[in-house]
C-alpha cells in the first residue's frame, strides 16, 4: 500500500497545485508544474532519494508563492498536505526496503499508515478551520497560543515515541 500511496500523493499534489494556478489564470506556472511532477514521479520510481526532498520543497514553496498572488487557498493547503505525505511515505518505504525479513512489514505499515492519516484528517480539519473562521488575535494572545502549541507537539510526540516502543 505504501508504494501505490507514495507514487499517488505527488502526483494528486502537482494535479492540486497545477489546476489552481489554471484557474488564476496562470497557466504557464500549471504547466512547469506539471512538468516538474514529471520528473518528481520519475525520481521516485527510480528512487533518487533528493527527488522526495525537493517536491517537498518546491509543492511547498509554490503553495506559499500562491497565497501571495491570490490562488485558491482551496487548492493550495490539499497540496501542500499531499505533498508532505508524499514525502513522508517516500522515506518510510526506503526505510521498509531496509528492514529485516524477520519484522512484521505488513504490521509497521499498517501502524505507519493509520497514524499518518489521524494527522492528516486533523491537519486538514484545522486547515480548514482556519479558513472559515478569522479573529485577530493580539499579540499576547500569539505567544501564549506558540508556546501551549509547541508544548502539545511535544507531549504527542512523547506519546507516541512511547507508543512505539
């Protein structure tokens, strides 16, 4: 299942980010995008492991760059999270290709894949959220919400290197 999903993600990703800059009528960009998700795809099948790190980079630069000049925020922050599951699941099935025949394959990636889509379900639920809804915070308020942010990573990622073991 993970070597369908890291072949489809990229290319769902490209498919996302190309079709909103289309319809802001910057067609040119759509199409080096879709060029480039060309060679991202080709850089995984023949698994050039700088390939997973830069459609990573590029996805997320030029879904910064269109929230800039005004693409749909509909198509960029999909492709933005497909594109770090795309990255995620590339380096998770090199690491696969590298276990022993005695650990359970079918078990590590149904764990990995179950967890990946808990946070993606939530990074997409917030994403949207956040679209919907608009307050302007103070910047006390920031702070305070930064540092109780960083400290609920941290405690979910204690839990789960806890879980793992």
């Amino acid at each position: 299942m993970t070597r369908f999903l890291r072949l489809v993600c990229p290319i769902l990703s490209i498919a996302l980010l190309a079709a909103g800059y289309f319809f802001s009528g910057l067609g040119w960009f759509a199409l080096g995008l879709l060029v480039f998700g060309i060679f991202w795809i080709i850089g995984l099948t023949l698994r050039l492991d700088y390939f997973q790190l830069l459609g990573l980079f590029v996805a997320f630069g030029m879904a910064a760059v269109g929230f800039f000049i005004n693409v749909l925020p509909a198509f960029l922050i999909p492709a933005a999270l497909l594109a770090l599951l795309a990255w995620d699941l590339a380096e998770f099935h090199i690491r696969l290709c590298l276990a022993s025949p005695d650990d359970e394959i079918g078990l590590l990636e149904k764990r990995h894949l179950s967890r990946l889509f808990a946070i993606a379900l939530v990074a997409g639920g917030l994403s949207a959220f956040g679209l919907k809804v608009h307050f302007k915070p103070s910047f006390e308020w920031l702070v305070i919400l930064m540092f109780f942010t960083v400290w609920g990573i941290g405690r979910m990622v204690n839990w789960l290197l806890k879980q793992g073991s």
